[in-house]
C-alpha cells in the first residue's frame, strides 16, 4: 500500500488530475466526433491506457470530472440563449440559434462536484485505514 504522506497525498490528487483530462479529452472528442473527435478520443484511449497501468485506480472518477468540461464549453457557447443570438460582424451581423444554457451548465456541475465527492471521500477513506489503531 502507497503511504498517505504529503507526497503521497499530492501524488493522489495529481493522478486525479490527469484522469480529468484524459475525461475532458474524451468528453470533447465525443462532441466533436464528426471534425477532430476521432483523434481526441484515440489520444484519450493511450493516455487511459497508460494511467490504467502506471496510476492508483481509485483515480478514475478524475475521468467523471472531466466529462464536465465539453459541457461546461457548451454551456458557455449558448450563453445568449436561447433563441436566435445576433452578432455584428464587418459588413452586417451574423445570427445563430443558440440552447438554453442552464441544462449544459447543471449537468456540468453534477459530473464535476461527483467526482470531486468521489475522490474526496476515497482519500479520507485511505487516510482512516492507515491510521494506527489505538
């Protein structure tokens, strides 16, 4: 077992993080699977694959959290919404049809504070099973 030191505790949180952004890769490859997405999701799979080796597992729920920052762009995207949203451009303006924001900015919140609660709980645990009993 890994020793709960600060290096240790760092060390948690660090993986945490890099399971976070291979879960942003795969969560913007996904809603951008018809441009770049395939190659995002690819770069997410190798990186996956290597944290899967080389990392703690109860970091996973990093990926949850993640998952929340193409949500959290598309809430920002549709943040005149919803309905028709005009913009001056040179020569005129330029209209879009833009979602209601709130859902994408919700279900963002969810994704990232689950992880967050996850991890959070799974470090306290790990912290209380080291503890010497008395």
């Amino acid at each position: 077992m890994r020793d709960m030191s600060e290096n240790g505790r760092a060390a948690g949180w660090g993986w945490f993080l890099a399971w976070v952004l291979v879960g942003a890769c795969a969560g913007t490859g996904l809603a951008a699977i018809l441009t770049v997405g395939v190659a995002l999701l690819v770069l997410a799979a190798v990186a996956a694959a290597f944290l899967l080796r080389a990392g703690p597992g109860r970091a996973v729920v990093g990926g949850v959290s993640g998952l929340a920052a193409p949500l959290f762009y598309l809430a920002y995207l549709n943040r005149g919404g919803p309905g028709e949203v005009c913009h001056a451009v040179a020569g005129g303006q330029t209209c879009t049809d833009a979602y209601m924001p709130v859902p994408f900015l919700v279900a963002g919140l969810l994704l990232l504070g689950a992880g967050l609660v996850i991890q959070v709980l799974t470090v306290r645990r790990a912290r209380a099973d080291r503890t010497p009993a008395r």
